[in-house]
C-alpha cells in the first residue's frame, strides 16, 4: 500500500473526506495491523462494511486510488 496514513474508520470520516472512487483499501485494527483487503469504489465499500457492522475490530483504514478496474484488481491481487 503506498499510503501509510491511517484514517479513523468512522462513519463521518469515510462520508466527509474519502472520495468514491476506485482503488483498494486496507483495515487495521488498533495497533495498525491489518485485519482485511479490499477494492472497490472505496467509499462505498467502505459504509457497506461499516452499515453491516463487518469486521468489528477494525479502527482504521488507508487507501490507494486508481484509474481503471484492472489496475485496482492486479493491485489488490498482489495485497492477497
């Protein structure tokens, strides 16, 4: 992940500030090691985790914005 900023993984965080665009996005839990992997449009994938309450221990997330679905999945592929 190029990013190495943790945001707080909270509802108004996500809402306010993270743009819904496509890339892949890391949750860590409180001592900022990952917990999960995922791609997408961030902000919206990030409020489905959140809304369905998935992967509770997550207090973190960082991300990495890409132009096309085919660089977001090779990235996300080499994060597995």
């Amino acid at each position: 992940m190029v990013s190495s900023q943790w945001w707080t993984y909270d509802h108004s965080m996500v809402v306010d500030y993270i743009p819904d665009e496509l890339g892949v996005y890391e949750l860590g839990d409180e001592s900022g090691i990952t917990v999960y992997y995922g791609s997408g449009k961030i902000r919206t994938r990030l409020l489905g985790h959140l809304n369905k309450k998935e992967c509770p221990i997550a207090k973190f997330f960082r991300f990495e914005l890409f132009s096309t679905e085919e660089e977001c999945r090779a990235m996300h592929a080499c994060m597995l």
